[in-house]
C-alpha cells in the first residue's frame, strides 16, 4: 500500500513539476518575443525620424547589442518594403555605422533552408558591398527555391541597373509569385517601369514580367503587343498569362486567334478560366463567343451567383 | 491647442506603428486597434477625428463599417491602406464612403501631407 501511494506521490510531483516547467518556458518566451517587439516599434520610429528629418543635422541610430541589430534590420526592412520616396543617404550611414551588412551575411552564412532565405530578404533593404554581391551571385543559383529567389531580390535591388540582365540569365523560370515579388520592387520606384522591351523579349521570364506589369499598372496601350504574343508566341503559359492579363484590361476577347489559343486548352484550364472571366466582370454574351453550349450554362452560374449580370460591361 | 485623436485599425502591430511614427506623434493622439470591433467601440466613445484602416478586407466583406464608426452623428475622416491595387475594389471602397484610398508601399510624404491637410480642414471648420 505504501509503495502505491509513493508511486502515486512520484507521479503527482512529476505532473506537477511539468506544468511549472512549462509555463516558465512560455513565460520567458512570451518576455522574449515582447522585448524583441518593442525594439523593432522603437527602431521603426527612430528609422522613421530619419528618413523625415528635415532638419539637415545629422543624426544616427545606434544598435549596441546584436540582438538590438537584428531588431534595427527588421524594422529597416518593414519601413523600405512598406513606402518609398524618400532620400535613403542618411539610412545608408546608419548601415554602414552599425555593421549591419556584415551582421546580415554573418547570419546568412551558418543558416540554412527558409532561415537563411529570410535573412537574404532583409538584405534587399540594405545597400550591399561588391563581396556580398558576388556571395547572393553564388546564392542566386541554390536548390532550395526559397534561397535563390530572395538571393535574386537582393541582387535586383542592390544594383536596379543590372534587374534585366539578371532576370533573364537565370536557369530557371520564375513562378507568378516570384514575379509579384519583383512587382513589389517596382512599386517601390527601385526598377524602371520599361515593359515593351520585355513584352518583346523572347526569354521566359522577361516576358512573364513584362505581362505582370502591364497587368498590375493597368497599362491598357500594350494590348496590342498582348495580342501578338497571343498569336505569335509557343509557349502555352505566356499565351495564357498573355489572355488573362487582356480580360483583367477589360478587353475584348472575341478575336479568331483568341478563340483558336483557347480551343487548345484543356477542359480544367478552360473552366479556370471562365471562373476569371467571371469574376473580372465579363457578360454572358461576351462569354458566348468563347465558349460552347454546354460550357455556357456553367459560366452563367458562374455570373449569376457573382451578381456580376448587373454591372457587367457588355462587349459585343 | 486642439489634439487630433487617430485610430489606427491593422492586425500587424509594426505596420500600425509605422503609420502611426509617418504621421508622428507630435500633435496627435494616436490610439492602435487590433480588431474591428474594438475600432467601432473606441470611434464611438472618443469621438475619433481620423481613423486609418490598414487592410480593405472587412470593409469589402459585406459589413457596414462605415455606418459603425459615423453612427454617433460625429464624421471622422476615414483613410483606408492596403496592399490592393484593383481598380474594381478601390472603386467599392470609395463608394462605400472612404475618404481616401492609398496603397502600400506609400509615400511617407503623401501620407504625412494627408493627415495634416486633414488637421487643417477641421481647424478651420472649428
């Protein structure tokens, strides 16, 4: 009986201890992640004061500890990747200052997988050395997809001047998530908004960049060159990027090489693609020339249940 | 000296406080809300003068916020933030009553511009 009751005695104290255990750990982590919160709002506000300085006199930010300078990074990158116009110059003394670079490729160095892709993305807020240009080069063409494409970010905005080139050396095609991400960059003024050189291009990527851009900044005058890609062009997901990017521009799309590209298409991709059409706003009439019988009842459940056939614009 | 009260609604306490640090603390008293509700319940009760929203999707979800935060008879000037670029959801934000509709990245400039011109029409209605 005795030893039952020191069993159950062992077993009560293990619980216990457990649970203490426990809340400590989650105690001290949720201090952690406070602390590390309340030094990225105060660096964001300090950055914040920099870059709106209109007093001219210097001023500097000063991150003492490394863990204060991996705050300084993160609230670098939340102030750069959320506005523009602004003149960086005072932002860069603050980097160099604080050894924020080196800091950065330190980090990039001994991590690996979705880590290290994390630390190349704070990178591409930081003006970059020629050495650590060279090492994101060697980056650029990693296995892991994560890697290569913040390497790519990265290298894009350290030297804007070379985005193109770069872009269309790379082995591999860029996925239309890749794409907004250089989006991203163009928004925030770092790369010029050139598209009828990469709608002419014949490199994969340039191409799909090209696209995404007339199709983000609503650039209705490149319909024309959208309709030669269509008509000239072999590769399947250009052509359909090519369509989808004319029905998000409101276009028409009743032209015979239109329809032919979209005879092609399996049955799946062209049920995707009416669910598109769709939502962009385009009339059961204006359906009607791209689908057949069978495929319309489909596509008018499809804008009916949208409450699209109220406001529809009629292409005819 | 009159001070402004801000409220800004976002779910990402650093984007908040980034707008809050733009548009500077200096003669605001800016308040940060995490959700919704509790946006509409502090307009209410203190009478906000400008209230940032950073994200169109509950404005776009079917419910009237709008009418929440202007219910009391007070107008507070309603600026919306959003990574949306769409032409179609900017013009539903706009209908539904906004006052202004911005994307992000924005321009600290602009913003800052905006929320002070904003302080000067009710000055001047004052």
């Amino acid at each position: 009986m005795i030893i039952l009751y020191t069993y159950i005695f062992i077993i009560l104290v293990a619980i216990l201890v457990t649970v203490i255990m426990t809340q400590r750990t989650q105690n001290s982590r949720r201090i952690t992640t406070d602390k590390a919160t309340r030094r990225r709002v105060f660096y964001i506000r300090q950055v914040v004061n920099l870059l709106q300085d209109e007093s001219r006199i210097p001023m500097n930010i000063i991150a003492r500890t490394r863990s204060e300078r991996i705050a300084l990074c993160e609230a670098i990158h939340i102030v750069r990747s959320h506005t523009y116009g602004t003149d960086s110059s005072p932002l860069n003394q603050t980097i160099r200052d604080n050894g924020l670079e080196r800091l950065l490729f330190q980090r990039i160095r001994y991590s690996t997988g979705l880590r290290r892709a994390h630390w190349l993305t704070l990178s591409s807020c930081i003006t970059l050395g020629e050495k650590s240009i060279h090492k994101l080069e060697r980056l650029s063409n990693s296995r892991n997809h994560a890697i290569r494409i913040a390497s790519v970010i990265s290298l894009i905005a350290s030297d804007p001047q070379m985005a193109i080139q770069r872009i269309s050396a790379l082995r591999y095609r860029l996925s239309p998530l890749d794409i907004s991400r250089i989006i991203s960059l163009l928004r925030r003024g770092i790369i010029p908004i050139a598209y009828e050189p990469l709608l002419q291009s014949n490199n994969y990527n340039l191409q799909m960049l090209g696209i995404a851009i007339v199709r983000n900044f609503g650039i209705d005058i490149a319909d024309k060159r959208l309709h030669d890609i269509i008509s000239s062009c072999n590769d399947k997901a250009i052509v359909r990027e090519a369509i989808l990017t004319l029905s998000s521009l409101g276009r028409p799309l009743g032209r015979a090489k239109i329809r032919y590209r979209m005879s092609n298409m399996s049955i799946s991709e062209r049920k995707s693609f009416c669910r598109y059409l769709a939502t962009e706003g385009y009339s059961v009439q204006a359906l009607r020339t791209l689908f057949s019988e069978k495929e319309m009842h489909y596509a008018e459940a499809l804008i009916k249940s949208y409450k699209r056939d109220l406001v529809c614009r009629q292409y005819t | 000296m009159h001070r402004r009260k801000i409220i800004i609604y976002s779910q990402h306490l650093l984007s908040a406080e980034l707008v809050a640090a733009i548009i500077g603390y200096a003669n605001e008293d800016i308040i940060q809300c995490s959700s919704i509700e509790q946006t509409e319940e502090l307009c209410r009760k203190i009478d906000a003068d400008l209230v940032i929203i950073l994200t169109s999707s509950p404005l776009l979800g079917g419910r009237n916020i709008i009418r929440q935060l202007r219910g009391s008879g007070h107008r507070p000037e309603i600026y919306v933030i959003s990574w949306r670029h769409s032409e179609q959801a900017v013009l539903s934000l706009l209908e539904c009553g906004i006052d202004q509709y911005m994307t992000f990245p924005i321009c600290m400039g602009r913003l800052k511009a905006k929320a002070t011109l904003s302080n000067n029409n009710l000055t001047r209605e004052s």
